[in-house]
C-alpha cells in the first residue's frame, strides 16, 4: 500500500489544475459546427432521443435543410432502403450523447470523457513509475493542440474514439501491472470494464478495431503463456471476453435493424465512400499513401506536438531493450510485453490512416490541420505514455522547459484552430428535397411527433 505524503498530493493537485486550465481554455470558445459530420452527430443524437434509428425521405428533407439554412450540411446520412436514410457513420457517439443532448449539456458529455481519460493515465503512469512521472502525462495529454480542439468540438466522435479506447487500454495494461495485488474479484471487474470499453470505442469509430485487436492478440499470447506454464489463468480472463461481447452485440444488433445485415454497415452508403489503399491496385494505392505522407507530417507535427518527444523515446527503448529480447536491466519499469502493446498501438492507428485515401488528395496548406489529423487522436495516448516516462529521467530544467514548451504549443495552435471559419462546403449545391409543409411551417415539428 502507498504510504500518503504531502508530495502525491502536490502531483495530483497540479494535475488536477491543469485539468480545470484546460477546460477553461476549451469553455471559452464558442462552440462552432465545422464539418457536415458535426451536424450529422447533433441531429443523430436528437433522433436516437425520439426512438427513430432511421428517417423517412420526408424527415431527412426537413433536417437537412435546416442544416443548409444554418450554414451546414447533412452529409452523415445516406438513403439505405426504400424511403429511409440512416446515419453512415457508427452510432456509438451519437448513443453516448442522447442525455447530455435532452439535457442542453453536451459539453459535459465531453468533459466526462475527458476527465476519465485524465484518470485512468493518472493511474497507470503512477503504476508504472511515480505520480511525478502521471503528472507529466496528463500535462502532456490534455495541452495538446489536436486533444484541446477534439475536446471544444462535443458534436465529433474524434475526442470519444480516443477517450474510449485510451480507458480501456489504459485499465487493461495497469490490470497487468497490477495483477498480483488484485483480488479475483477486482481481477474480473477490471479486465471486464477493460473489454467492454475496448469495443465500446469500436461503436464509437469502426476503425478503432485495429486497437482492439492488439489488445486482443497481446491477450491471446499471455493466456497460451499461461496455459504452457500450467496456471490457472482463463476463468478469469474470460471476463475480458464477455466485456467486449455485449457491446459488439448491440452493434451488431444495430446494423441488422438498420441495414438489414449485422454485418453491413454504414460505411457502404457514406457519401463520400471511405475508401484505403487496399482498395485500389498497386500503383494507386501507392499514390495514397505517398501523398499522405508528404503532405501530413507537418500537420501531425502542429496537431500532436508530442510526437517531437515520443518517436526518439521508443527508438531509444526499442533499442536499449532489444526490442523483443526484452532486457530487464533496461527500462525497468516498462516490461517488454507492454512496451510492445504501446508500440502496436501507435502503428495499427498511423498504419491505418496512412492509407486513408480523403487524407491523401487534401491539400495541407488549404485545410486546418485539425480536419486533416483528427483521424490520428486515437494514437495519442501511448505516445503521451512513452513521453512521460522518458521526462521524468531528465535534469529539471531540461523535462520543464519541454514541458513549457509543449504546453505553450499547445495553446497557441489551439487559438490558431478557433480562427477556422464555418460556412458551406466549396463546390456544393444546396440539398434539392421537396419539403412537406407542416401545419404550423417548423420544421422542429419532426422532433415532437412521432414517426407514422
């Protein structure tokens, strides 16, 4: 048990304080609908509210032209059957929202997942070294440019599809750390929570299965260790399982009311089609990911700060543990087996969107980098992991004037980031929908009448 002192106390005050600086910071700008996938998850949260998983051809004119006279557009939903249009995009954010919605607080909803994210990496970077080392880390998190501007953004799944993941795979790996001091009891709750979050940020954003499923290999690899060793590991573990089996369900659940098949989903009506690499033949698929990255370092590099710290911190353990020899003497208090989860962590998310085919053909210079590296949060955490524990080995002038520095960054790209400027999509028309007229002229009306 950790004896108490004055000191913890100091790190998890200032930690803290950072926490209610940057949500001040966050608060002060005023919340803007930058992208039609903003307005696609407001109105999605409002029809999930009223129980319609799907609108009629009517009900999606009324809305999408009152998201054309506000200045937007509706883009979020397709038209996936006779006289019915469904949101594209996975439903797991817009379900997380419906309370926060009817209640007139969607913001809250953010700074939940803000403040649980902030938690769990508190506790795992205090597990893994000391609370000075989980002070940097929160530091670090929550003064990125990219994480300040998804978090002021509470109509984007962006924040959500780390937060989910980052609380799961968080609790996962401090469950590792920690499993000789659990009870049996503590051991299925943790490993559980861990599961049933890894696929909760699966619904959040489909392609969030590439991090599940490093935690699902690492998982896989220990319990045939274990089984090889003889010890008694898989009742336990199967907790991890059922965790992640019920929020899958649902999806699945969703899919099949939906889009008539669990396995369809919306991202085979999304307009425009969502498409990587693999789906063209070499040359053009090669052609994607080389425009990704000539053009997105820069972006990344004004998004995601910490990169500059994370990429020579996991070279430098990578090669001081001989990377799959796992040297005890080095780095000690990260164990190889969790250094190659963080490691497989960054490289599923980055992996992926290196081939994202939307990303390759923008322009950096025309596009706030926001829009263009949004899709990369989800690798924050263990980039923020690997920075903190590099810190805390520096003298104090050098890891604070690092930390000023990231920090400073962070805010000013942040301000850069409220100066983008809303209005329509270059190069669209208006939607051509006949609108019904309904006895009073509101079109509000749908949100208080049920659907015939």
């Amino acid at each position: 048990m950790t004896i108490f002192t004055a000191r913890p106390l100091f790190y998890r005050m200032v930690a803290l304080l950072a926490f209610v600086i940057a949500q001040f910071v966050v608060l002060t700008v005023p919340l803007k609908m930058y992208e039609p996938d903003d307005w696609g998850f407001q109105y999605a949260a409002n029809n999930f509210a009223q129980g319609h998983l799907t609108l009629t051809g009517e009900q999606y004119a009324w809305q999408s032209q009152e998201v054309w006279n506000a200045g937007g557009q509706l883009s979020g939903y397709a038209k996936v059957g006779d006289n019915r249009w469904a949101l594209t995009r996975a439903p797991g954010y817009a379900f997380y929202l419906v309370p926060f919605e009817r209640a007139g607080i969607p913001q809250l909803g953010a700074s939940i997942l803000s403040l649980g994210l902030v938690v769990v990496l508190y506790l795992l970077l205090a597990r893994l070294k000391d609370e000075k080392t989980a002070l940097f880390g929160v530091v670090l998190l929550i003064f990125t440019p990219l994480y300040l501007a998804m978090w002021q953004r509470v109509y984007m799944d962006t924040l959500a599809a780390l937060a989910f993941c980052g609380v799961g795979g968080g609790l996962y790996l401090y469950y590792w750390l920690s499993r000789a001091r659990l009870s049996t009891r503590t051991h299925a709750v943790v490993l559980f929570t861990a599961g049933f979050l890894l696929m909760v940020s699966v619904c959040v954003r489909y392609t969030n299965i590439v991090i599940a499923a490093v935690f699902g290999l690492h998982f896989l690899v220990i319990a045939v260790r274990a089984h090889l060793r003889r010890e008694l590991f898989l009742p336990t573990g199967l907790f991890f399982w059922l965790g992640a089996a019920l929020p899958l369900a649902g999806l699945l659940a969703y899919h099949g009311a939906v889009f008539g098949s669990p396995f369809s989903s919306g991202n085979g009506v999304a307009q425009p089609p969502i498409s990587f690499a693999w789906s063209y033949d070499l040359g053009i698929g090669y052609s994607i990911v080389r425009g990704n990255i000539s053009q997105l370092w820069a972006p990344l590099l004004a998004a995601m700060p910490v990169i500059l710290v994370a990429v020579p911190a996991f070279a430098t353990v990578a090669y001081e543990k001989r990377f799959f020899s796992g040297q005890a003497s080095a780095w000690p208090e990260l164990p190889a087996h969790i250094h190659h989860v963080l490691w497989g962590w960054v490289v599923a998310v980055f992996g992926l969107y290196v081939m994202y085919e939307w990303t390759s053909y923008q322009s950096g210079g025309q596009l706030p980098f926001p829009l263009l590296t949004r899709f990369y949060l989800p690798a924050l955490l263990p980039l923020v992991i690997i920075s903190a524990l590099v810190l805390q080995r520096l003298t104090v002038k050098l890891w604070g004037s690092i930390l000023v520095v990231l920090t400073m960054l962070g805010i000013i790209f942040f301000i850069q980031v409220t100066q983008i400027q809303t209005g329509h999509i270059s190069d669209t028309l208006p939607p051509s929908l006949s609108l019904p007229v309904t006895p009073d002229n509101d079109p509000k009306v749908f949100f208080e009448e049920p659907v015939l």
